[in-house]
C-alpha cells in the first residue's frame, strides 16, 4: 500500500496507511472515537461522535472548552450557579 508521507502517529513500526490502530490505544480505528489521539477510555462527556480529547466542546453546549465556565457540564448560559460532586463558576 502507498505510504509516501510515511505517517505513523502513534510511532510503532506500522505505517498509518496500514495501521489499524494508528493512535496506538488498542481501539481499533473504525470504532475509535478519536484516532489519531491516544484515549483509551473513550471518555465522550456529549455523547457526540467525537472522543473528549479530540472535541474542541466536551459537553455540547456550543461554547468551546477553553471559553466555557464549566467544560464538560453543558451551560449555555454560561451562569454561575451549577453545582454537582465538583463546583463551576
């Protein structure tokens, strides 16, 4: 199979052309929820198609992880008043 970048991301000796596993944290590919980061627990905070290290917006509440008071509790809103086992404000 052809190679010619030679990409291999997660650096075993099998190229990402014919890797099954190219982030190397035995989920396979095709059932990997993020395939070229390595998350073996598939943590997926939304329920979306997209694995919590590769969703640039973990809860799905429209406001991206790095502007949202509460990243992997959905608040649109963005109040500062939810609470569960650990604080967002």
């Amino acid at each position: 199979m052809a190679n010619s970048d030679q990409a291999n991301a997660d650096g075993d000796s099998v190229g990402d052309v014919c890797d099954a596993d190219d982030d190397g944290d035995g989920i396979a590919d095709g059932a990997d929820n993020c395939p070229l980061i390595a998350n073996s627990d598939q943590a997926n905070a939304d329920g979306d198609s997209v694995g919590d290290v590769c969703d640039a917006d973990d809860d799905g509440d429209g406001i991206a992880d790095g502007a949202d008071n509460c990243p992997l509790m959905a608040n649109s809103d963005q109040a500062n008043e939810m609470e569960t086992a650990w604080r967002c404000v």
